[in-house]
C-alpha cells in the first residue's frame, strides 16, 4: 500500500510540485526524523517510504533523460539544418554578391556581415572574415569603404575583438592610414576615429612616423579629422592615461599632468610645418579636451622655464586659446583639404571656461615687461586681454592693484613704441577697458601728452623754411595720434591749423610717409566733428556753425588729397591701399553728403547706420562685408537721389549726375601713365569683389579719353571681371555690353567679344543658381540686343546658350528643385517673340506652360 502510495504521489506530482522547491524537501525531511525513531516500526516504516520514494525519483529521472536525448537530437538536426543553410547561402551568395557590380549592393553586404559579427563574436569573428571588411577599405566606392569602417570601428568600441583577430586587423592599418587620404570626407573621418579607437589599446601598436602623420591632421581643414588626431596626440601625450580624469573630473589628476600636457602641445606645434594654423591646433584640441582652456597656467609656464625655446609657439596658442574660449572666435575650415584660407566666424563664448582672471592679469603685466622688444609676442599678448567682454566680472575678481600695474606697463609702450600695430593693440586695449575709472584717466593723460607733442612739432614745422626729412620723431607721434584718433575725440586738441598749414607750405616737399599720417590725422577729426554733428543733441544754431566748420575742413581736405594726386600719384596710391582705406573711402563720402535747407529749417542727412568708430578698426571691411558693401556703394554712387538699381535708365542722366571717384579725383590726367597706374590700383578694389555697376559706366566713359595704353588695361579689366563668379558681377557685365554697342560704332571689336563670350560661359557655368531666372532674362534680352545691332557672332552663342539654360530649367522643374518667377521667363519670351527669335520662344513657351 505504501509503495503504491509513494508511486501515486510520484505520477501525480512530478509535473509539477516535485519542483516547486516546497513538497519533496519538506517531505524528504519528514520521513528522514521519521526513520530516526526510537520505535523500531516507525524506523522501518520511514526507511521503507524514503526509499521508495527514491526508487521513484530514479524513474521520473530516467525519464527525463530519455525525453532530453530525444529532445537534443531534435535539435541538433535543426541546428545542422540551419548550418547547411546559412553555409550555402554565405558561399552562393554572399560571396557572389559581395563582388557585385553595383556599390548598393557591396555595400549592404558589408553592413549585414558587420551585424552578423556583432551578433555571434565567437563564429565570425574571425581572420577569415575579417578580410571581407579589410578588403572594403579598397574598394572603388566610398559607400563600401564607410561601412567597412564603420564596422571595424564598431568591433573595437564593443571590446570584442580577440588578441589573435586584433594583431591579424593591425598588420593591415597601413590601409587605415592610406584611408586618412581618402578623397571622400566621410571616409577620411571614419578612418581617423579607427585610428584612435585601436591607440586606446596601446600606442605599441603605431610606428613613430605613423602616429606623427595622423598627428598633423589636427590642421586638417576637415573639423571631424582634426578632433579625432587632437585626441589622438593628447592620448600619446598623457600616456593613454583616462581622458575624464584629465578633463577636470578629478583635481589632483589635472593638476598633475596639465603643466606638462600644455608643454608638450606647445612642443608639437614647434616641430610641425603648419607654423600658420594655431588657431586649427586650438580649434581641434578644444573639439574634445579643456587643457587650452587655462590661460593663466599658460601664463605662469611662460614666466618660468619649462616652455624656454618654445615661448613664441605658446604664446601664439595662448592667443588663440582666449579669442575662441571667451571671445566667441571661431576658426572656418575650408570644405577642400588641399587649400585653406583662415577664416573667422563669430560664435558664442564657451561658458565653461574658467581661468582666475587676477591671476592672469597679474601675469600678463609681467610677461609685457618682459616681451616688450618683441613685437609679435607683444600684439598677440595684448590681443588676450580683447578677448574678455564682461567688465563687471573683470572689475569684480581683478583687484585695483593689478589693473594699475597692467596699464601702467601698457602706458609705457605707447608711449615708447612706434610701431603701428602694437600701438593700435594698446590702443585697442585701453578702449576696450575704458569704462573702468583707473583706465579712463590714464587714457586722457596719455591723449593729452601725445596730442601736445604732436601739436608742438607741427607748429615748428609750419613756421619753418623747409621740411625736415629725417624727422623721424614727428612721424612716429602721427602714427601714435592717428591710432588714439581712431578711439578717442582729438578734435579738441587743436591740430587741424597746424596740419593744414604743413600741407600747403611743404606739399612738394613733406615726405611721403608724413604726408599721409597728417591726412589720416586729419580724418579723424573730420569723423570726430561729423559724429558731434549727427550724434549729440546739440541746438540748431550749433548744427548750422559745426557744419560750416566741417564744409571747410572737408574743403581743405579733399583739395589738399586732389592736389597729392596730381603732384604725387604714388603717395596717393599709397594713401588708399593701405589698411584704413574702405574707412577712407566711407569717410570720404560722408564729407561730400549736402545739407538742405527747406523753409529755413535745418534737415538732418541720415547717416548710413554703422556704429561710430567701428568703421575705422583695420581690417573692419574683411570681416563685414555685407556691412561694408552698402557703404561703399554709397561711396561710389555719391548722390542721395541716385541708386545702383536705376542704371540702364538713361545714359544722360547718367554721365551728367554720376560723380564717381575717377572723375572725382583723376579727371584732368586720366590720359597719363601715372594716372593710368593709379586706376589699375583701384581696379584691385574691383576684382576683390567690392564692385558698383556706377564704376563700369564711369569707367566707359572714360573710354573715351584715353589712350592705347589705358584701352587695353580697361579691356583687360572687364575680361577679368566678366570671369568673376559673382551674379552682380554678371549684371553690371551685361549693362558693360549694351553701353559698348550705343556707345562705340565699332561694335565687332576683339575685346568686346572676348567680353561677350566671357558672360555667356558665365551664365552657362552658373545656370544651376537660384538666380537662374534672372540669368535668363538677362541673356534673351541681350540677346535681343546683339540681333539689332547685327552682332552675329555673339547672337550664335546667346540661341546657344538659351538652348542649354533652356534645357537645365526643364529638367529642374521637373524634379522640383527650382523656384522660377514666371513672370520673368514669360516676359523675356514675349521679348523673343517680337524679334521672331523662334527658337529662344519656342523653348521659354515650354517653360512658361
């Protein structure tokens, strides 16, 4: 009865409650007491049950095994199913498909074996398939090399790749290497990120000559590159050791390793070739790590010996470090890696940059002593303290002490110094800090002891027989005044009297170099009365006697400048080309702007609205030119009630009101050599992009004048400029054109066709625009033109052209990928079908439908 007992709750309960981890335990312990009794018949009872119950245990195992086994096998036939499978598709496929002509194709091979590997390590990754992902990095395409390294990438990053697979991989990184050359961006920046991901292994694994390869990269024009080799070399530098640590995460780690990490950046930059591209080391250092970001342990390294031999190198970085983490000055890199222009773009400052501005400015005074020979390192120091904008912050953690020290270093390099550009860094620095009090009365004091010195020479000067040659100290004070004029009033040190009387009695005689400082000087003070003039709330009586002040002095200037250019065409030339001459230009402009009078009530002139004196910082016109386009517009169109829009409208409105700068100033010599170099100077201006469609007219009707000489330099001039990749430059070429055919009865001349066939390439070359709607018009107008006045040959090239542009606008309104006015198209078909032009009307028909 008990065995049939035990082996009823056996089948009952072995499905289920046998394994709950509760019955068969408790129970086991139950009949073990039960079997330990004192009682003979309970022990033989419960050695009797137990081991029943085990009899039974033994069964429900063997069962359970033979259910396994049978199970197992089950399985392991699937499985060699599956194997058989996937092995033949690998090898009829895979294979196959993996050589396919088409890149998609290539390419979706590599990415799945990439997740296949990822999903089952133990069985791909292997030697043998990994030669589907190093052979990618060759192939033709560049879809292929990107996902052959993207899935290298992706290995490493997941740390599954075996010692074996991972030394077999870096046989072949002489392939990653030749990837940093790829002529597609993203694969160049793919194979940089392997790059760094195996040095995180070891930089055992690098040659020397290797890693110093992909450690110049960080001048990369291609920013993705460049972080990836600025992490590179700071890895190498600080030995692999954990980047978060250095980054700040812990203190003590920092402040172990930044003093040498610093050097060692500095050291590189030393050795490199691209002594040129400090702002692209910062830039790729900082993409990643904040060791650029200490300007004053940058400063302390300096003031001691740890960067001797490599002070220019640091201090040039140093530089750089402050314009992009507290001024916002963002280095641009070229899309092209072969050639680069520096460029600069604004951004916001990093507010994570921290550095103990007392400190730094302590050291900064130091380190001025000690570089003051040096002009260089003296201009890139000063530009350091540019960087920083909040002056409550400054005033609040800079002591006054320290700011004394600073300025009072400062006074005694402008005081001493004559060069131009650390003279206008310090005078950029004290105009910058000007709102502190402490700075404020050191800069009057300075202004007053320079303007008095200037004054007195001049008055000697203007009462002399003859001009001193050699005075080199009156030189040096102009250039001084004219610096501080660009920042502070000097109209009220009275220097105009004795600068205007220099001019006149020495005009044949003032060196070339004097001459211009006193005009500059001059200038400047007619800035200065023309902002006292339009902005300070002064009465009208006032207004009426500043203007007749500035009338005369604008009078006195501009002769004593048309006078320079007659005498002295060089020295004109050399007023203009230097740095300050857009401001010239503007200023210039400014002087010629009238005053009406209307019911005897004084009428203010709006001034164009750019903030006085911005327009005088050098280099202003480089880093704004959408600013200072409009301005020198205004310049060249010189009348209010004459825009550049109106040109084409009437030519006699136009030789009668235009008043351009070769009329204004060359109009009696325009004929001579001289005068003709002194218009192939202000041709540059015109090539470098600031053009007025005015200065094509004026320039034709100086045609006229000239003679063989300056015929082929103008000829040569609108060649180069039709050639300009410039839609206004377009605009003005064609209005160029149809001058040339009112104006000039020979209308087959060689270079007006070369000029012709020039625009039209233009239009061709540039028909993919969202200006090509304009384009279009402009070339079946002008079109239009050249049939009247039976210039076939060009009239060739216009149905030529329209016929391509025709065909570029069909497909482009077919994908959707051009906005069209047309209106305008519609216009320049009714224009076509007034001259029976069938052909350019049949095309514009089509597209206007």
């Amino acid at each position: 009865m008990s065995v049939l007992g035990g082996k009823v709750l056996l089948k009952k309960c072995k499905g289920s409650h046998i394994f709950d981890g509760y019955l068969l335990t408790n129970l086991v312990n139950f009949l073990t007491e039960f079997s330990a009794s004192s009682v003979r018949l309970f022990r033989y009872m419960g050695s009797f049950a137990v081991f029943k119950l085990y009899s039974g245990l033994l069964e429900t195992e063997s069962q359970l095994s033979r259910i396994r086994e049978s199970y197992l096998q089950k399985v392991d036939g699937r499985l060699t199913v599956l194997k058989d499978c996937l092995d033949g598709i690998f090898k009829s496929i895979f294979i196959n498909r993996w050589r396919d002509v088409a890149s998609e194709v290539r390419a979706l091979c590599i990415d799945e074996l990439a997740q296949w590997v990822s999903l089952m390590p133990y069985k791909y990754l292997d030697e043998s398939f990994m030669d589907f992902f190093i052979c990618g990095l060759a192939d033709k395409a560049s879809a292929v090399r990107s996902s052959s390294l993207s899935a290298l990438i992706l290995f490493f990053v997941q740390n599954i790749v075996p010692s074996g697979v991972r030394r077999y991989i870096l046989k072949e990184k002489q392939r990653f290497f030749e990837s940093l050359y790829d002529k597609d961006v993203n694969v160049a920046t793919l194979a940089s990120c392997l790059m760094v991901e195996i040095a995180r292994g070891g930089f055992e694994t690098f040659e020397t000559s290797e890693g110093e390869k992909f450690e110049d990269f960080v001048f990369s024009n291609n920013w993705e590159l460049a972080v990836s080799a600025g992490k590179y070399l700071i890895m190498k530098l600080t030995n692999g050791v954990d980047i978060k640590k250095f980054n700040g995460f812990e203190e003590d780690f920092a402040d172990d390793y930044l003093r040498g990490l610093i050097v060692g950046i500095t050291k590189f930059y030393q050795s490199s070739k691209y002594h040129d591209r400090a702002g692209f080391l910062v830039d790729a250092i900082t993409g990643s790590h904040k060791v650029l970001r200490k300007l004053d342990l940058m400063a302390e390294i300096l003031l001691g010996s740890e960067a001797e031999g490599y002070e220019d190198a640091l201090i040039e970085i140093m530089s750089f470090s402050a314009k992009q983490c507290y001024a916002g000055v963002k280095i641009v890199r070229s899309e092209s890696r072969v050639t680069c222009v520096k460029q600069i773009s604004a951004a916001a400052p990093d507010k994570e940059c921290s550095c103990n501005l007392a400190t730094l400015f302590s050291y900064l005074s130091r380190l001025l002593c000690r570089y003051s020979n040096n002009d260089k390192n003296l201009v890139k120091l000063l530009s350091v303290l540019l960087c920083f904008k909040d002056d409550g912050q400054i005033s609040k953690e800079v002591n006054d002490e320290v700011l004394s020290d600073l300025f009072a270093s400062l006074k005694e390099i402008i005081l001493g110094y004559c060069q131009i550009d650390v003279m206008e860094a310090v005078a950029g620095v004290f105009f910058r800090y000007k709102r502190l009090p402490s700075v404020s009365a050191e800069m009057k004091t300075i202004c007053g002891k320079i303007m008095s010195e200037v004054e007195q020479h001049l008055f000697s000067m203007a009462n002399e027989i003859s001009c001193r040659d050699g005075d080199e100290v009156l030189l040096s004070l102009l250039e001084k005044c004219v610096v501080l004029g660009s920042l502070v009033d000097i109209r009220i040190y009275g220097l105009w009297f004795s600068s205007k009387k220099c001019t006149e009695n020495f005009v044949k005689s003032l060196p070339d170099r004097m001459y211009i400082k006193i005009l500059e000087m001059q200038f400047a003070i007619l800035c200065w009365e023309l902002k006292s003039l339009f902005y300070h709330s002064i009465g009208r009586g006032e207004k009426n006697k500043a203007w007749k002040v500035i009338e005369e002095h604008g009078d006195n200037f501009l002769r004593s400048v048309h006078d320079l250019s007659s005498r002295r065409p060089q020295c004109i030339c050399k007023f203009f080309n230097q740095e300050t001459m857009w401001s010239n230009l503007v200023a210039l402009r400014r002087l010629t702007m009238k005053l009406e009078e209307e019911e005897g009530a004084f009428r203010e002139i709006q001034v164009p609205p750019l903030p006085f004196p911005s327009f005088l910082a050098p280099n202003f016109f480089l880093q704004n030119p959408h600013e200072a386009l409009p301005l020198l517009i205004d310049w060249f169109t010189l009348y209010r009630e004459y825009r550049s829009e109106t040109v084409g409208s009437s030519c006699e409105k136009l030789k009668n009101s235009v008043c351009g700068l070769f009329h204004g100033l060359f109009d009696a010599d325009i004929g001579s050599f001289d005068m003709l170099e002194v218009i192939a100077s202000f041709g540059n201006l015109f090539l470098n992009g600031y053009l007025s469609t005015v200065d094509f007219w004026v320039l034709l009707d100086v045609y006229r004048k000239v003679g063989k000489k300056a015929k082929e330099f103008l000829h040569s001039l609108m060649l180069k400029l039709s050639k300009s990749d410039h839609f206004g430059i377009a605009k003005a070429m064609s209005q160029v054109l149809i001058y040339s055919f009112l104006k000039f009865p020979v209308a087959e001349d060689e270079y007006i066709s070369q000029v012709a066939e020039g625009f039209i390439q233009f239009l061709k070359r540039e028909v993919h625009r969202r200006t090509m709607p304009e384009m279009v018009n402009l070339i079946i107008c002008y079109g239009i033109m050249a049939y009247k006045y039976r210039i076939f040959g060009w009239f060739k090239q216009v149905i030529a052209s329209c016929k391509t542009i025709t065909f570029y606008l069909i497909a482009y309104l077919c994908n959707g990928r051009c906005v069209i006015k047309i209106s305008m198209i519609a216009r320049a078909a009714i224009r076509a079908l007034i001259v029976r032009f069938w052909e350019i009307s049949f095309s514009s028909a089509i597209i206007v439908v």
